[in-house]
C-alpha cells in the first residue's frame, strides 16, 4: 500500500447542518469494493469492517488481508477492536496514512468479541475506553485525524451518558450510539436514548439501529437531534438508499457487478449482497433461481436474461 495524501477533516462534514450519511462497519461486507458502491449513491462516510487490533499488529498477512483500501476511498474510519490503549494506538498509527479516522467497536455483542474482552463489553469500563481514546490522540500525529468510539446502551441511560462525558473529556471526536443494549437484537430502536446522550454532549452524535430508508433519516433526526444517522442491514438491502431511491435501482445492481469483479471480490460474497439487493424486488420464485446460482458468469448471465443488460441502464 502507498501513503495516500488526501486528508478529509471528518469534522467539518459535521458543521454543515445536514445530517451525515454513514456506512456500518459489518463483518465481511463493508469491505473495499461495496464501500465503492454506496459512495456512488450518496453515502458520506464508510467504515471498514471491525478489525481485531491485536491480529492487525501480530501479522503482515492480517493487515494485508483485513485492510484494503484506495485513493477514493474516502473519507474513511476504520474500526478496531481492543482493548488496551497501546496496541489500539501502534494499530491507528498504521493506518492513519490511509485513512481519515480509527473507530473503537464498543457495541458488538457476540459472545466471542464479548468473552476476549473487545465490544460492547467496554461500555461498562468508562475508564478503560478513556484511556484508549487518549493514547491514541496523542500518538497519531496527523491533523484533523478523527478518533471516535461506537457503542450500544445501557438498561440505565445514565452510565451511557457517564461513558460518553468520559470519552469526550478524553478527546474524542464523536460517538456512534446503537440505540438498543447488549442483549436486544431486534427489538424497537432506543430513540429517547440516543437524545438523552445527544443533550449530555458537545460532540457530535451518530444514531445507529433501525435506519433502512431515506425518510428514516429525517425522522430519526427530528426524534434526536443528531448529526448523523449510521445503516447496515438497510444498505445491504439497497445500497442507493441514501440518495433516495426505495428499492434497489437496476443500475446499482449492474454498478455492483462492475466493481466486484474489478476488485476481485470472492463470488460467495459477490452473490450474497446481490441476493441482499434483490430481495425486495424479486418474487419467491426468482428469489429461489438466483439464490442456488453457483458462478459469477451464471449470476450475470441470469440478470442480464431477466433485467436487460447493463447498457440497457447507463444510456
């Protein structure tokens, strides 16, 4: 990888007035190829997938395999998982050249994350993620560089709230609230939450959970007042949700294909988030058909027989 000089200042995205439009770090999808992808359909930030802070600094095959990137692939933070302050700061060192912020994962709630220390178990060690937050913005020496933290909620808003005054006074840049626990998965979205923490700070706020169309956008802001909204499963679901669009527009399918094979990416993942992006638009039976399809030729062969070509959509 070469040093890439671009340096977007994440912050001043925040000063606009306009609420930020934010990529999810997810696990094997928020990867190089589909953060192209939603960029071109109006996402403002992206994260890489949750890397594991201690895996990225043992092995030069790790870092090479967890962490690709490219010149316009910004602005973009990238999300660790750790959970000692000196091994997340040599890691944010590393890939300060080519980014435009480091993300300390607070929220994931699987078991295996939770039992090695790393997620949402971190919410209830306010001093710990503090002194994380702070090693690291002393040690990155790159202005403007964004240091933020990403967590889930506690049953008492109140230790939340405690949590994120702590970060803030350690010198974080801003915090992305999931608004719902460690142990809800799908219940209804903590809105009330998210506003209580946004009321308690001066940083910027993101509000995670729930954000799967354009107008949920708005309607989380008026509910909150963020400065941002952050979306996983909705984008995977339509990736050009961000600039309006209901469903998955046929270009952005075709826009799919092109970059998966231009970055090279493994047909399992390149047939999952198509099978993702159809689902909404496709009847069960098509659903099934293109589901059990086993080759990037079949795939193609298949939308082009049942949508039209790709020239059919970009002229």
């Amino acid at each position: 990888m070469k040093t890439f000089n671009t340096n977007t200042n994440v912050m001043e995205m925040f000063e606009t007035g306009n609420v930020v439009k934010i990529c999810a770090p997810m696990v094997r999808y928020s990867k190089l190829a589909f953060r192209s992808l939603v960029r071109k359909y109006k996402c403002d930030i992206c994260f890489t997938p949750m890397i594991v802070a201690a895996d990225f600094m043992r092995s030069e095959r790790a870092r090479d395999s967890e962490f690709t990137t490219s010149k316009g692939d910004r602005p973009l933070i990238v999300q660790f998982a750790a959970n000692d302050a000196q091994t997340l700061a040599d890691a944010a060192c590393v890939v300060a050249p080519f980014s435009d912020g480091v993300d300390l994962n607070c929220g994931c709630p699987q078991r295996w994350a939770m039992s090695s220390g790393y997620g949402a178990c971190l919410i209830n060690q306010p001093e710990l993620v503090k002194d994380m937050v702070r090693t690291v913005r002393n040690q990155v020496d790159k202005p403007n560089y964004s240091v933020s933290i990403k967590i889930r909620i506690h049953n008492d808003i109140k230790k939340t709230v405690d949590l994120c005054q702590k970060a803030e006074s350690a010198g974080v840049s801003w915090i992305t609230v999931h608004g719902r626990t460690a142990q809800e998965r799908h219940q209804p979205v903590h809105y009330d939450a998210i506003k209580t923490i946004k009321d308690s700070v001066s940083i910027p706020v993101i509000a995670n959970g729930d954000i799967k169309y354009l107008r949920d956008v708005e309607a989380t802001h008026k509910l909150t007042g963020v400065d941002g909204v952050m979306s996983a499963r909705g984008l995977l679901a339509n990736p050009a949700m961000f600039a309006g669009y209901e469903d998955t527009p046929l270009q952005c399918v075709w826009d799919w294909v092109d970059l998966a094979i231009e970055h090279g990416t493994p047909f399992t993942c390149f047939h999952q988030h198509l099978i993702y992006m159809l689902e909404r638009v496709t009847s069960q039976p098509e659903r099934k058909v293109f589901n059990s399809l086993y080759s990037t030729s079949g795939v193609i062969d298949y939308l082009q027989k049942t949508y039209g070509t790709e020239q059919d959509y970009t002229t």
